[in-house]
C-alpha cells in the first residue's frame, strides 16, 4: 500500500469537501476543483483522487466532467445519472457547461482554507 504525504491527504480531503458542495443539476470540471483546492495546476490528480474515492463515502462524482464538459469514458452510468438530475447536455453528448457548470462564486467563499474552521 502506498503511503500517503500530509500534502496528498490534505489535497484528497479539500477535493472530497468540494465535490460533496457541488448542487443536483450542476457539474464542476477537473481544473475547477483543484482551483477551489488551491492547487491550480492539479487537474488531473483531482481525477486521480476521484478514481480511488472509497464508495463508502457517497460522493457525487458523477457530478465532476472535464473542461469540454465530457464524462468520464467507460463510466456509461455518469450521463444517465446526470440527465436525472437535470443538468442540460448539448447534441455531441457532453454536458452543457454554459448551463449546467457549477457557479462556485456564492458557494465556495466559505469552502477555502482561510476560512474553514478545520482548514479543510
């Protein structure tokens, strides 16, 4: 088992609490989360965090695309799960990131780390 520096588990748990922030009907990208995080260049270890969430925690993962508003490949439940939950996709099949991307302006001011309480 690969052990885990303070620096990952710290980005692992800010990705964790932002993605149980994300609305119904709303997606955030790869890049965005890790932005929130504090980590702007660490798009693709937000995915990488993702891929290795415990199901156990019931996060809405699915919840997460990548910049062009493209699900993940192979996770053929992601659109549909989506669709349930009204995000708006456009005719090549990505979601539609000018109406359905997670406008984090209002809802993140308190998720940052100066501001949270645990520093999470």
């Amino acid at each position: 088992m690969k052990e885990q520096t303070p620096f990952a588990e710290e980005f692992k748990e800010r990705i964790y609490h932002l993605v149980r922030m994300i609305p119904r009907g709303k997606v955030a990208t790869y890049g965005q989360l890790a932005f929130l995080a504090g980590f702007p260049r660490h798009a693709r270890m937000v995915g990488r965090v993702l891929k290795e969430t415990p199901r156990s925690l019931r996060l809405p993962c699915h919840r997460v695309v990548n910049a062009s508003g493209r699900c993940v490949p192979g996770w053929h439940d992601q659109p549909e799960r989506l669709r349930r939950e009204h995000a708006a996709f456009r005719p090549d099949g990505n979601v539609d990131l000018k109406r359905s991307l997670w406008n984090t302006y209002d809802e993140c001011r308190t998720a940052t780390p100066e501001t949270e309480n645990n520093g999470i």
